[in-house]
C-alpha cells in the first residue's frame, strides 16, 4: 500500500447513530495504525456543534 504523506484529518461525533459511529471509529482507527497512516481525529461535545 503506497504510503500518505498528508495528515488525514477526522471528525467523529460519538452520538451518532445510536452511538455507532463511535464503534465504527474504532475500527477504522485500528486500520490506520495498522497501515502506519498519519491521521487526526476530533470528537464533537454536544449537540448541535458544527
């Protein structure tokens, strides 16, 4: 797999769907750094923020 130079960036909100989004997250984080691949994530707080 060609390698990323370029920071990914992420943005989760934990309370989305049904809190699954937060499940999803962590499976995708695990394959990120599996593959050594430069990422950054930011989790939204409340309700409503954009």
């Amino acid at each position: 797999m060609q390698r990323l130079n370029e920071t990914m960036h992420f943005i989760v909100n934990p309370m989305a769907g049904n809190k699954g989004s937060n499940k999803t997250w962590k499976k995708v984080e695990e394959i990120l750094k599996s593959e050594d691949v430069p990422y950054e994530v930011f989790f939204t707080k409340e309700k409503g923020m954009r």
